[in-house]
C-alpha cells in the first residue's frame, strides 16, 4: 500500500512538472528526473547495481516509463 501512495504520489509530481512547462515526455528525461528526485546517478539507474537506493529508483523510472509512455526502459 505504501509503494502505491509513492507511486501515486511521484507520477502527480512529473506530471505537474512537465505539463507546466509545456514539455513532453521521453525515457530519458524520466529517467533522468527520477535520478535526480532519489539522489542516484543517472548512470546508475541504467546499470546494473543492486543496492537499495539504486533499486528503488530503478522501479519508479520503470514504473513510470510504462504507465507515461507505454514504453520500458
């Protein structure tokens, strides 16, 4: 339930972000916006690390590709 809230929660904040400043959405720039929100390099996100930190953003950028673009990274 707690995962559903944050999920929730982050897709209103880009969304607000994006559409506020009249910009589409593209895997990169989500990816790069979720790097940025967790703290995590960006360089990161895209490797294949597996600590806690990396992970968590990891799914959200996931998560957030499919439910945006119908696309995953």
């Amino acid at each position: 339930m707690v995962l559903f809230i944050m999920k929730y929660a982050f897709k209103k904040k880009i969304f607000k972000l994006f559409y506020r400043k009249g910009n589409y959405f593209s895997l990169e720039k989500i990816a790069k916006f979720t790097a940025e929100y967790y703290d995590v390099n960006y360089n990161e996100l895209l490797g294949s690390g597996r600590a806690q930190k990396v992970s968590e953003a990891r799914h959200m950028a996931v998560y957030l590709s499919r439910e945006i673009t119908n696309i995953s990274i």
